[in-house]
C-alpha cells in the first residue's frame, strides 16, 4: 500500500479523537497539501518518468472517493436498467476503470478537452455532467444530453470540453488530434487526451493521426485505457506488442496503472506539461472492467471469474482510496459507508427523475439533422404520409 | 490592359492580384464595357479560396501537395505564400488521418476545407465524412456543429482508369446530415465554393477536373468577394418547352451542346444545372416537367442508385400527371473505367446519347 510522509499513530489518535468531539465534518474540507508515494513506478518510453510522490489532499482524496463510488453506482443502476428493458441498444459499462477518469479530471481543467469511445458515461460525469442527464439519455428521454437522440455511446458535454461519446472504434483519434490541432491553432494552451481502448490500439487510423500530431507537434495526449480485452480478444492475441505505451515508436510514452488514481493524476499532470512543450505524448493504463464488453456480453467466456475477483480483492480502484482515507484517519469506516449511502439515493433520485422525463417530441425526428436547414423537406417513411421542412 | 492580360497568361492563369488589376484596368476603361470578363473555374476556386481565408481566420485548408506543391491541381496556388503554413497545411498520404483531423478541428469550431486529391481517395476516410461529421450534430442534438468542407475533382478524368474516375455524387447525397454540391462554371465554382465554407454543416464538394481549364463569363456580381449562391438551389441554364434535361458538373456542358443539336432538329430543350445534389431541386425539376412534360436526366456516375433514380422517383411522386412520355436516363456505363480510349468514350456519356434520348422522350427515333 502507499507510504505517507504525514502522519504518525499519535497524529491519527489525536485527529480522530478531535473528530469525535466535533461532529465529524472537519475531514472532508482539510485542503492542506501532503504527498503520497505511489506503490507501482511508472515505466517509460523515450522521456523520463515523473515522480512517483503526488500532490494531493485529504478532501482531494475524499473527492475521489466520492466520485468514483458515484460512477460506481451509476453504472451498476444502469446494469439493472438494461436488464429491466428501460435502456436499449448497446451498453458499454465503465466499473473498474473509474480511477483514469476521476485521475484524469484532477490533472486538468475544462479548457482540456477529452474525446472518448462509446465506453462513455462515467467520462461525462467526469467533466461535470449530471446523473439525471445520463440516464435519462440512456433510457431515451428529452431530459438526456443529447435529447435522447444519441443514445448511451453518444453523451456528449462541449461546454465542459468534452467531445463525445463515439461509436466507432478507433475514430475518435484522429479527431482528437483535430481537437489538439484547434487548439494549438487558436492558441489555447490547452490540450485534448483522447482515450481508447487496447482493441482500438492496433487501428492504422491511430498511426496516421499520432504521425501528424508528431510532424506537427499537436498538443495531443493519446491514452489507451488497457482493460485487457478488446470485447472477447485478449490483448494477446489482437497485438503483437501489447506494450502500447511503446507502440507510438517516435512518441514518448508511459506505462500507468490505471487502477490507482493518484498514479493517473500524476501520469496526466506531467503528459499535460509535456504536451503543451512537446508535442503528444501516449499514457497506457492498466486497467480492468468488471462487466464484459458490453451488456450483450457475460464478460466471462472469454475470462475466469477468479481473474475478475482476483483483480476486484486486489486493485479495485474505490478499495485502494478507502485504504488510503482510513489509514490516514481522513475519515472513519462508517463515514465512507454514509457516503456511499448517501451516493445510492442520489442515483436512485436521479433514475427517479429520469423516469419521469418524457420522450422526445415526434418533431425532434427531424431537428438538428443541420445547423443551417435552408428550408430543404426532410422526410419520413412514407412521403406521402410524412415530411418537415427543415429550418 | 492587354499587357495585363497577356502577363498573366504567362503566369499559368488568372491569380487573384492579377485579376483585380485586370478588374481596375476595365473599370476605367468603361468605353470598352461590351467585353465580357471570362474566368477559368481553377481561378474561380482559387479566388474563392482566397477571399474566405481572408474574411475568417478560423478558414484553413489542409491536403496532399495543397502548400508547397501549389496544389496537385493547382487550385491553392498561392495561399500557402500568403496565409502561410498554420493556414494552409500539406499533409502525408494518410487520408483517414486527416480528414478526422479536420473534423475534429471543426468539432472545435475552425473551419477547415480538406481537400482530397480525387474523390476516390475520399473512401479511405469515408467513415469521417458520414459517421464522424455528417451525424455529429444529429447525434449531439445540436451541441457539436460540424462545419467542415471536404472538396476536390470528382468523376471521370481522361485516361486514368477503374480506379480513379468514380463519381460519389450519390452515394454522398445519400446521407441525411451532408450537403453536397457540384458545380459547373466559374460562377458557380465562385459562388457555391464560398457558400460551402460559409456553411455550418458539413458540405461535400465535387470538382470536375477537367472542368478546372475551361473558362466562363463572370459577371460583375460574381467577382465581388461578398458573392455567393444559395444550397439547394438549381439553375436553369437554358429555357425551353419540350423537354427537360437534368444534369450536374461537366454534363451540363455537354446537355447544353445536346440542346443546341436538337434545337437543329426542332426540339427545344431546358437545361436544368442542379448545383445541388443535396438538397436536391426538386421544385425546380418538377416545375420544370410540369411544363415541358418530358425528364432526361443525365449524369456520369454509375446507374444503379444513381442521382438520376432519385430525379426520376421525385418526379413520379409529384408530377406524375404532367408525364406524357417515361423518363430517360443518361449515365455512365454499368461498369468499372475501361482504359482504351474507345471503350473510355462509351462509358461516358456523349451528347449524341443525350440527344437520342430526348428525342425518345419526344416520341421522334431518328
């Protein structure tokens, strides 16, 4: 487990015996800064490794804490969701892999941009979307953000600099070197990380993007979220050389793991600073989904249920925070259980309000096919019987 | 003035300065106002080019050999020099790479025109163009506007076979989310090119390369750099009353030559040029039938589901009635280039086939 620097057994006495006196509010807002080791090294690839000592903070962590259980939550309720027919289509769930997005977010601001795959919700909560928006754009409601009218591999949140959200593997790459490209041209200083997963590592598109950001030093940090699995392939058998932090050749990389959130915090922070100075950069997590590819897939004739345990005893991302907050005495066992109570009404509050969130009306069949209609007739399945004028 | 002229024909055409000079120069020679200010339709893009990188600094083009090279097809001449390399950006052979680039620089909010060398280089990074930029805003309700131009030379060239002389028209104009316009003349190059990247959306834009040397009479209006030309509006090029030829790119010059070889013979032909694939014209194409009662629709494209299927399906819904004879139809021929010249000239359409089909539709033979 990470060593502290900070505290001493005398200190933790002391800090939980003050806590008990007050009523138990003190921990959560102590922004004082501390460092903590994380247990893994980075392994790196053409650049030097940065510092495995992270700044962070109690309430930091009990953010992350807070946080990842949140995403945790909202993706088990949307399990249950698609088992009881409300969400339809494709669900991919992101449990296991909530310490690349939490760790991500504390690395960066909203003037970052992210793009991601379909394997998307808990990425948009990351950037400041709502619980009540994703289910109801999972369960096809007006209140979704996207209308309803993307579904769950389409959320998207620009105005929090989050681009989606994309269905097809691989091609939010080379968009994400687009979104780079934008930014440098106007002068930004700011960066895109855009994330994919092992299977999508092997896409010719990734090297045709990644050399371009590379010949023109694109602010572009590309992050291959490695669960391991490209839906039932292995990454052994999908890649020759499943070191993906090594696969951009001429491009610096590191190897991360993913599962601890300080580690990505840290590996985010310092492929930011080098971005901007550098040009791109790739990060590979280790990391691991619990539920299979998506819920078509049972996740578990590809894998042994041990593996799946083993992986949730030993690295679960949500574990190691807790871990952390209850050896520094930040918080006691049954605080965090609280908040974990408190986590599971507010999703449920929000499946609720979801809920009750109408349909999109029929004329929404027809708006935002473009930003500037012209007045052109756009039409339904039978002509005759249906068509609008497109404004 | 002529020494104006007779320098800039040395330099390879009309460059923007040059023209405006040659503009000055017949301003004040009014007296000679009867002559006809001619363009060809590479300047007419060029020019076109030139102005929107001017007015909107988020403009950029980016594509293989647009920079140093001048352009493959010479249609960027110049900009590199002026806008600079930020602006006007040579890419590698990698097409998927950057066409998502440019969509996703678009996502952002820039404004990029990406050119393809041909259009049959655009499969390569097809899923960008109908999946990445084309239902963008559809999928977002509205938050990730895509206003992005893909353009370059579409269809047959001369000589360069199976493999580069497809025309995409429709399969483009298939998909809900694109716009897709195809020019003839330099007005049409000028106007339609700057409304294309004026536009929000993402516009699919399909050249002609062989059109690229033929130059057309610019009016006054056309030069100036505040001109433009509706989407979704069709032009009729020449008006007539027996029957309605409908065609798109370098085939409304030839359906304009098959107009003046029926006018011979007594027929007279109207001579609708679509600009617009998507939206397509349908009020102007069915308005036309209603009055002329007979449809050729001509196009150089492969048959099967063709822009010339969409004409006729769109004419039997709304103005069935007004039919007095089947609608024809001109196309390519059902099958891959050949490269021989003469097998080459029957997978094109020629005015002679336009012309007998007219004359089918007018119920003459012979």
């Amino acid at each position: 487990m990470a060593l502290s620097r900070l505290s001493s057994r005398s200190n933790g006495l002391l800090r939980s015996a003050a806590a008990a006196v007050l009523l138990r509010r003190t921990i959560s807002t102590d922004t004082s800064p501390m460092t903590i080791d994380i247990s893994l090294p980075f392994t790196a690839h053409l650049v030097e490794p940065p510092s495995r000592a992270v700044e962070t903070s109690p309430k930091e962590l009990l953010s992350f804490y807070r946080d990842m259980v949140v995403m945790r939550r909202m993706e088990i309720a949307a399990d249950s969701l698609y088992k009881a027919k409300l969400i339809r289509g494709f669900c991919h769930l992101y449990d296991g892999q909530e310490a690349v997005a939490i760790g991500m977010e504390a690395a960066i601001t909203k003037q970052d941009a992210i793009i991601t795959s379909y394997r998307d919700h808990c990425t948009f909560l990351g950037r400041g979307g709502s619980l009540v928006e994703a289910f109801s754009e999972l369960m096809g409601r007006k209140a979704g953000c996207s209308n309803g009218k993307g579904g769950s591999m389409h959320f998207y949140k620009k105005d929090a600099g989050f681009y989606g959200g994309h269905g097809i593997v691989g091609a939010q790459i080379p968009l994400g070197c687009g979104l780079a490209f934008a930014q440098k041209y106007s002068k930004d200083e700011a960066v895109t990380f855009t994330l994919y997963g092992d299977g999508a590592a092997n896409q010719g598109q990734l090297f045709e993007a990644l050399n371009i950001a590379a010949l023109w030093d694109l602010p572009a940090i590309l992050v291959c979220e490695n669960n391991h699995y490209g839906m039932g392939t292995a990454e052994w058998r999908a890649a020759k050389s499943p070191a993906y932090f090594k696969r951009g050749d001429y491009v610096p990389g590191l190897k991360v793991d993913g599962m601890d959130v300080l580690a990505v915090k840290q590996a985010c922070k310092f492929a930011k600073e080098h971005a901007l100075k550098n040009g791109p950069i790739v990060l590979e997590m280790d990391t691991y989904r619990y539920h299979g590819h998506s819920m078509s897939d049972p996740g578990s004739t590809y894998r042994t249920r041990d593996e799946i345990s083993g992986v949730r005893q030993e690295r679960d991302p949500i574990e190691r925070v807790r871990k952390l907050i209850v050896s520094h005495d930040f918080a006691t066992e049954k605080e965090l259980k609280d908040i974990e109570k408190e986590v599971r009404k507010e999703v449920d509050a929000a499946i609720a309000e979801a809920k009750e969130s109408p349909v999109p009306d029929q004329s929404e069949l027809f708006t935002n096919i473009y930003v500037k209609g012209l007045g052109t007739e756009s039409f339904g399945a039978d002509r005759k019987e249906l068509r609008a004028s497109l404004p | 003035m002529w020494g104006i002229l007779r320098r800039s024909i040395v330099d390879g055409g009309f460059s923007a300065t040059s023209l405006r000079r040659v503009r000055s120069a017949l301003v004040s020679s009014r007296s000679y106002a009867a002559a006809a200010k001619e363009m060809s339709v590479r300047d007419a893009l060029n020019s076109a080019l030139d102005e929107e990188m001017s007015a909107d600094p988020k403009v950029f083009i980016m594509g293989e050999e647009v920079g140093q090279y001048q352009g493959a097809y010479k249609i960027t001449k110049g900009l590199l020099e002026k806008y600079g390399p930020e602006r006007v950006c040579d890419t590698p052979i990698t097409e998927a790479g950057f066409a998502g680039i440019g969509v996703g620089a678009a996502y952002y909010g820039l404004k990029p025109v990406v050119e393809f060398m041909t259009f049959n280089f655009s499969m390569q990074a097809i899923d960008h163009i109908i999946n990445s930029a084309a239902k963008s805003n559809y999928m977002s309700a509205g938050q990730i506007a895509v206003p992005i131009v893909f353009r370059g030379p579409n269809g047959a060239a001369a000589g360069v076979g199976a493999q580069h002389s497809q025309c995409y028209a429709a399969w483009y104009a298939s998909c809900p989310g694109l716009k897709v316009l195809s020019p003839y003349s330099s007005e049409d190059a000028r106007g339609l090119l700057k409304a294309a990247i004026r536009d929000p959306d993402p516009v699919v834009f399909l050249e002609n390369e062989l059109l690229y040397g033929e130059s057309f009479p610019v009016s006054e209006e056309a030069l100036d750099s505040s001109f433009c030309l509706p989407i979704g509006k069709a032009k009729i090029e020449r008006e007539g009353k027996d029957v309605t030829i409908t065609a798109f790119s370098k085939m409304v010059g030839l359906a304009l030559k098959a107009a003046e070889m029926l006018s011979k013979e007594g027929i007279n032909a109207e001579v609708i040029n679509l600009r617009s694939i998507r939206p397509l014209d349908r009020a102007t194409v069915n308005a036309s039938v209603r009055k002329t009662n007979r449809l050729v629709t001509v196009e150089e494209g492969f048959p099967q589901h063709g822009v010339g299927a969409e004409i006729c399906t769109s004419v039997v819904e709304e103005s069935f009635g007004y039919l007095d004879a089947p609608i024809e139809r001109i196309s390519g021929a059902d099958v891959p280039m050949p490269y021989a010249a003469n097998l080459e000239r029957m997978a094109v359409p020629q005015a002679e086939d336009i012309v007998r089909a007219a004359k089918r539709a007018c119920f003459r033979s012979k």
